[in-house]
C-alpha cells in the first residue's frame, strides 16, 4: 500500500497514519518528523529549517524531497508506506510522483481527512508529543496514564513550539492557500478519497478503512513481495 494522508494541521494523519502502519505493516513517513530530526542536530540546514516551521511556513521544497527521497529508499519502505505531511503543494506531488514512476510505482491512493478550521485550534493546542517515538497524545480527548509520560515507551511528552495558537492559525491559512488545491489535482488523477475527520480516532481509522474499500486487504497480501510493481 502506498498511501498519502491528506489534511489540515491537527487533522489526526500522523495518528491515522501510525495506526494503519501498524495495521499492515509498513512505516509512516512524516515529513514534520524528518524535519524536526534536522532541526534537533542544529546543523546551519536545521537552523534554516526551523526559522521556516516556526513562523507556520512551508520549508522549502528541496529540502523537504531531499529528505523524503532518503527516506523512501529505505528498506522498510518497499513494501509500502503511507505519508503524512507530505507532498503540501502540487509541486511536491508532482515530484514524487516522478520519483515513484522512475523506479515503476504510483501511488495507490490519497485520503484527505477534513476536520473544520475551528475544530483543529481546539485540538492542536491540547496536543502533545512523545520526545522519543513521536506517539501522540491530547491532554483531554487521549490523555496518556500519567501525565507528560508516554504509555507505550515511558519517553518525556512536550508541546511543539509551533503549537501556539498564532501559529496554528498561520499554518491553517497556508494549508488553505498551498496543500488543499492538491485535493482536486489528485481528484482528477482519480486517487482521491474524502473522510470525515471529526470523531474518535478510532472512528476515523473506520471511516479510512471504508474509503480505501478492497485495496487494503489487496495491498496487504501483496506486501511481502517487495519490490512487485503495482
Ligand atoms: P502539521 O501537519 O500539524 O502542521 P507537521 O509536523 O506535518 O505538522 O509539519 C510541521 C511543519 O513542518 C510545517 O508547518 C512546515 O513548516 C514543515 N513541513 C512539514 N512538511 C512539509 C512539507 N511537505 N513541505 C514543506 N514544509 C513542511
């Protein structure tokens, strides 16, 4: 299965796209996570980086395909893997799918998860994040046992900085003007499917699992072969 999760900041892909992860067995590939590994080396890139993803902008573009070509060609990802964060503009899209068509893939499917501008301060500013494995948490809606500490690894939960609500609200506005037009540039490539994104997360995995119909179970079964064109 490879999959793009699509969707405004705090929409819920990185915990859609963790779960289904685990579901099938291949690695979520998020963007905002490669990104944060170069700003945490503070290296002059890591730098340049940061000064974008705190003002709520996108970081420019090579950077960011550099870093998801790295990752694609990992292992792991053979058999599939599902992207969150990434493309955000049409040029990314249409980056990677030439990336993909060189070594004879496409991408199987694109899932936007729509939650409303209002819903997503809401959530976003009651969100936080595991320092060591990323699993997120809301200090309201899934609070981990004890608080500040992550249930599945015992790591440190912190607030992104980019979490604050000017931010947020910076963000949301380059989410309208940069990734949502990317919806009907995959609607007319036929690959798009629309979710309600509002309701347990569980709910929402439902409603993903719905969405892609058959493929799912198709794709699975088809994992272990690797390197098999699709
Ligand atoms: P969210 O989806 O909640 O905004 P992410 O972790 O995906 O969070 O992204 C955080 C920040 O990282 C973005 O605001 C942006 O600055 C940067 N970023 C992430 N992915 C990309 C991308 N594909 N292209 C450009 N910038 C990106």
């Amino acid at each position: 299965m490879r999959l793009v999760l699509l969707g405004p900041p705090g929409a819920g892909k990185g915990t859609q796209a963790q779960a289904l992860g685990e579901l099938w067995g291949i690695p979520q590939v998020a963007s905002g996570d490669l990104l944060r590994a170069v700003v945490r080396e503070n290296s002059k890139l890591g730098r340049e980086a940061a000064s974008y993803m705190e003002r709520g902008q996108l970081v420019p573009d090579e950077l960011v395909l550099k870093l998801i070509a790295e990752r694609l060609r990992k292992k792991d990802a053979r058999g599939g893997f599902i992207l969150d964060g990434f493309p955000r503009n049409v040029m990314q899209a249409e980056r990677l799918a030439a990336g993909l068509e060189r070594v004879g893939l496409k991408l199987d499917k694109v899932v936007a998860v729509i939650v409303p501008d209002e819903e997503i301060v809401k959530r976003i500013s009651g969100r936080r994040t595991c320092e060591d494995c990323a699993t997120m948490y809301h200090v309201v809606f899934e609070p981990p046992a004890k608080a500040d500490v992550c249930d599945k690894c015992g790591g440190q939960l912190y607030q992104r900085e980019d979490d604050a609500e000017q931010t947020v609200r910076e963000r949301i506005k380059v989410y309208h003007a940069a990734t949502q037009p990317l919806l009907e540039h995959y609607a007319r490539l036929g690959l798009l499917a629309q979710v309600d994104g509002v309701g347990r997360p569980d709910e929402v995995e439902k409603r993903i699992l719905a969405a892609l119909d058959g493929l799912a179970a198709l794709r699975q079964a088809g994992a272990g072969v690797g390197h098999a064109r699709s």
